[in-house]
C-alpha cells in the first residue's frame, strides 16, 4: 500500500503500469440493435494509494453503479485493513506490537500474509513480506541518495519472513514476530488480494462482464461490451507514454512489476521501490517489467512482485511451480 500523500488521481505511484483500452471502439464496433444490452458503465476512484478503474457490462447503468459500489468498498475495505501507514490496522498493529505479544488480526489478512509466505519459501526470500523496515529506509519517493551501507546492510540475507508466526485459525487469527526487524509490508500481494474482493463482490451482483483495475493489478470478468475479449495493453518500460504489448483475456488475471515509475537517481543509477532481500537494495536487473497472468489477481501480484529481475527461465520455473495456472507473459 501507498503512503496516503500519494494517492494523487492525477499521479499513480506505485504499479500504473497497465493502460486498459476499455470500450474504445464500443459505438462502431457494436451493432445498433445490441447497443442497449451493452451498455459499459465505468467508474476511477482513488484507492490504496493508486487509481481503481472499474467497468461493468449491463443492461441497466443504476444497476451496474450499485454493483460498482458495493466493489469499490471491498477495495476500500482491504486498505483499511492492510495499510501500513496506519496504526489502527491489521498490518499498523502488528507492526507496533507483534514483536513483543501476540497480536490478533482479521481473518482476511491471515490470508493474504499466508499467501505472501508461501510466496517467500517458494521463491528462498526473493518474495519477503516482513522486510517494511527496509522498504521504509529506501522510501524512494522522498529519498535523493541512497542510505548508509551499514544500515542497508543491516537487512541483507536475513529470511525475515521466517521470523513471523502466523496462527491462522478462522475467527482467532494472531501474529507474532520473533525478530524485531521484522516489519510487514503487504504492498506486494494486498492490491490483488483487494481486486479478487473486488471481483467477487461483482459476481454477488449478478455481474458476470466487467473489469477491475487497480493500479495495474487487473482482473477481466468474461467478455467486454463488443462480445470480445478485453484488451489490455502493457506500457513500454522505456517510454511508459506507449503500449509494448496487447493481451486479450478473458476471466483472468494480469499484475506487473517495474522498476521505472517509483525510483530516484543519484550519479546516474537508478535507485528502484522493488527491493532485493538478499542484499536489502533495489534489485538489480536487466530487464525493467515483468507480466503474469493468473486465475487470481494475488496470485499474478505476488507471482510479478516475486519473479522481478530473475532470468526468464528462473522466473517461469518459479511460476511452474508455486502457481501451475500463472504464465509469465512479458519481461523487458
């Protein structure tokens, strides 16, 4: 999640890395007589830190607003529960008392910080949910030098994910860290968690055509308006004005991870937000941004945030084996 100053509809800051090309020929593509069985009715608001776009396919457009508020709470519902930046949430709780007593959390959270360990074993760390302190010293939005090599040092190799102690039981869920450096970030997986929410709250409605994006973690319900499958374009990592790639899904997921939105420079290096946690600094990596696509948007979040700067083959090993259903789609 994004620091509250950084929720600018007119400035996304975390991920916007995917344009979506929602009903941009909806009139001359649509036949006449099918126009008013396809009505899109869209909707942006500013929410975990970034823009939420959601467009929904209906007959009815009061009907389709109802069904877009009740989408957009869950996401709002997931932010206020999931924010680091706020000490009356789950994830701003734990971090203040999770390293000295167990620390009760929601349900929906245990969720989302069990996915994200599954994401750090199956990676060897290269996923860390536990490294907020680290994320806050680099805090490349307000940064113009790196920090101190000792103090950067001071969170390299050390496997804080395994330094968390989740007891999941429904109803009674509790954390507890065994290392005072532990510190959650859930920014890597909570987005798509929220956007999978998103999504089911859709489908309550009877909503069964639309699209969820939420600061370029996106999920495409059935077919667009025209009767196609939604087209997504990926933004080029070297001119994020252009499109580098379309994808058509449908009933999918895609999340992707750059390094080029969110970064300062200090003699002429880039210094990143997607941190290495073997070495506690931005990772380094010849390619700029990785696509995947998925059956849940927090598996294709956590699948992006975790593959970023692996070889492609490292990445789609990794894929192949925590999330068979996922696909690396593109890594530039």
């Amino acid at each position: 999640m994004n620091r509250p100053e950084a929720s600018d509809p007119t400035h996304p800051s975390r991920r916007n890395v995917i344009l979506l090309g929602i009903g941009a020929f909806a009139v001359t593509a649509t036949p006449v007589s099918l126009r008013s069985r396809r009505v899109l009715t869209r909707r942006r608001v500013a929410v975990m830190g970034t823009i939420g776009e959601i467009a929904v396919v209906h007959r009815d457009p009061r009907y389709a607003h109802q069904a877009i508020d009740a989408a957009i709470e869950q996401l709002r519902l997931v932010d206020r529960t999931m924010t680091r930046f706020a000490a009356s949430s789950d994830v701003g709780r734990a971090n203040l008392h999770a390293a000295t007593e167990r620390t009760s959390i929601s349900d929906m959270t245990a969720t989302v910080i069990e996915e994200g360990l599954r994401w750090a074993e199956s990676s060897d760390g290269a996923f860390d949910p536990c490294i907020g302190r680290a994320v806050n010293l680099w805090d490349v939005t307000h940064r113009r030098e790196p920090p101190p090599a000792e103090d950067v040092q001071r969170f390299a190799q050390r496997g804080l994910y395994r330094r968390l102690d989740l007891d999941a039981k429904p109803g009674r869920a509790v954390v507890r860290f065994t290392d005072e450096d532990v510190q959650l970030d859930l920014g890597g997986v909570a987005k798509g968690y929220g956007v999978d929410r998103a999504v089911e709250a859709l489908r309550e409605w009877g909503i069964e055509r639309a699209l969820v994006n939420v600061g370029g973690d996106l999920y495409a319900m059935g077919e667009s308006e025209d009767g196609d499958p939604w087209k997504v374009g990926i933004r080029s990592a070297a001119d994020p004005s252009r499109i580098a790639r379309t994808l058509e899904i449908a009933d999918e997921a895609v999340a992707t991870s750059g390094d080029y939105l969110q970064f300062f420079r200090y003699r002429d290096h880039r210094y990143h937000h997607l941190l290495d946690p073997v070495t506690g600094a931005p990772r380094v990596s010849s390619a700029h941004s990785v696509t995947v696509t998925g059956h849940s948007c927090m598996t294709a979040d956590a699948a992006a945030t975790a593959v970023f700067g692996m070889a492609r083959s490292q990445a789609e090993g990794l894929v192949r084996v925590r999330a068979p259903e996922a696909r690396v789609v593109h890594s530039v």
